[in-house]
C-alpha cells in the first residue's frame, strides 16, 4: 500500500508540483492544506502516514508545528531557504529531516521517511 501524504504550503503552484512529483513517485497524496489551522484540520481527518511540511506559514511556525503532526505522521520539513538558516531548530525537531523545495524528489522524500537525516 502506498504511503498516504498531506502536502501542507502556502503556495498553490508548489502544492501541485509536489503533488506530482509525490505521486509520480508512487506516493498517494492524500490532501494539501496551505496554513497551520487548515493542517491541523486536514491531518485530523485525513490521518496521512506522512506530512510534506513548510516550514514558513502565514499563521504559523512549520517547526512548531512538526512537534504536533509527528505524533500520528512522519513529517518532513520543507522551505526555499537552505537548512543553515534554521540553525539548531531541525536537529531538535521530531521531523524526519529537511529538503529544500528546488531539490524535493520523490526518491528524495522516500529516503527521509526511511533513514532521517538533518542537514
């Protein structure tokens, strides 16, 4: 069975790129939401095995809110900005790992729901 992933940005453009990268990749994304409120709401109802997750929100912390969805989820944070800029953040983070959003691949997600790594 695939796994079943929520897509969680505020930019439509980059939802529907990953929403195809993901299932080309054999992921089944199973919703998106495009802040924090709606997230919470989407995971509630949706109960995906993992979370694509931005790491900026117009309501809300990405990395806050990884402490939250991880407890039913595998989450793995995403942003524009590299890793560096979130300093000791991600390392302390129950999210599976970071990717920037120029580099998501579906290999990529698939190994850091697999092995974690922070970069």
């Amino acid at each position: 069975m695939a796994t079943r992933v929520l897509i969680v940005d505020d930019h439509a453009d980059f939802r529907r790129l990953a929403r195809t990268i993901l299932t080309g990749s054999g992921f089944d994304v199973v919703g998106e939401a495009e802040d924090v409120s709606s997230a919470r709401l989407a995971a509630s109802e949706l109960r995906p095995d993992a979370v694509l997750l931005d790491v900026q929100l117009p309501d809300g912390d990405g990395i806050d809110v990884a402490d939250e969805l991880a407890a039913d989820a595998e989450v793995v944070l995403i942003s524009t900005r590299a890793a560096r800029h979130f300093g000791h953040r991600l390392a302390e983070s129950p999210a599976r790992g970071f990717v920037q959003k120029q580099d998501l691949t579906g290999a990529a997600f698939a190994a850091l729901l697999s092995h974690p790594v922070h970069d």
